[in-house]
C-alpha cells in the first residue's frame, strides 16, 4: 500500500510538473493549481512512509523538505521582486523543492540552470532568425521572436525536477523495492 501511494503522488506531482512545463511553453503562464496539488500530493506520500514505513530512508526528515520549500521560496520571491523570475516559477520551483528537500536541490538546481540556459540561448535564436512563420499568439516564441526577453522557465524546472526525483532514488526501482521492504508489504 506504501509504495502504491508514493509512486502515484510522485506520478501525480511530475505530471503536474509537466502540464505547467507546457503551460509556460506555451502561453508563459504557470497556474497556481498546479503548484497546490504537487504539495498537494506530497501531503499523503510522506505521511505513508512516515507511518507506513518509519525505518525507511525514502524521504528526508520533515525538516528538510520543508527548509527546502522555504528557502528556495525566498530565494526566488526575492528574484520575483526585482523581476528576475516569474511567480509562477517561484511557486512551482518552492513546490517541487518541498518535495526534494536539502538532498534533492542540488540535482533539481543543476538541471534546472542547464535546460534553462539552453531555453535562454534558445530565445536568443529565435529573436535573431524568426523561424517560426505565424507562432502561436501570446506564445514564448512569438513573443521571443518579436524581441521580448521571455523564457518558458517551468521547462527548467521541470527538467530539473525529474532529474531530482530520479538522482535522489524516488523512480528507482531498487530504492523503491528497499521502500517495499521497509513498509513489510503494506
């Protein structure tokens, strides 16, 4: 029963991920919804392993997911006050942050910083050379083609979402089997 709600909240809180990833894509905007249900989705997946399966080491300690969200929320509050970062990417990034605590930034930030400097080099491109002929309106590449510095950066950090979850063991299938373990077949 553990690793049944664990995989589908880690499935649900990606799969969030990806639909703001596409949203930001595609209209630069990242809807609040999405950033509540992947804490939403957290909630449960943590207290299963918390009670379910107290020995195992599946997650970091409360404090440490919740440091993370807090931090990097003020970190990047900080940046969205001097209009350096979207909100929408304030809260999406504090989100997936509480769900990869201290041990996760690390990976979610590196592969955040990498497919973000590709999506920047990117809007450089395409404000050069306008490829697209008749983007799609209100777009990043109809706004980047008609010179705006804009940058779906929810691409980013879903990337780098996924290359945490990943790193730090959530989609392993030999971490979640010792998850399996831990929790005594529940």
């Amino acid at each position: 029963m553990t690793i049944f709600i664990v995989l589908i909240c880690a499935i649900i809180a990606l799969g969030f991920g990806a639909a703001s990833a596409w949203s930001d894509f595609r209209h630069l905007i990242i809807p609040n919804l999405y950033s509540i249900f992947i804490v939403a989705t957290f909630v449960p997946a943590f207290l299963a392993v918390t009670f379910l399966a107290p020995e195992s080491t599946y997650f970091d300690t409360w404090k440490s997911h919740i440091l993370a969200a807090v931090m990097i929320f003020i970190i990047t509050y900080a940046l969205f006050f001097f209009k350096l970062f979207g909100g929408g990417d304030a809260k999406l990034l504090s989100a997936l942050a509480l769900w990869v605590g201290l041990s996760g930034l690390i990976p979610l930030l590196f592969a955040m910083a990498m497919m973000g400097a590709v999506l920047s080099i990117s809007t450089l491109a395409l404000r050069q050379w306008k490829p697209v002929k008749n983007p799609t309106k209100d777009s990043w590449i109809e706004k980047a083609q008609n010179g705006e510095n804009k940058v779906p950066y929810g691409v980013a950090i879903f990337v780098g979402a996924v290359t945490s979850f990943w790193q730090i063991g959530y989609l392993q299938p030999e971490i979640i089997s010792t998850l399996a373990s831990s929790a005594g077949g529940q």
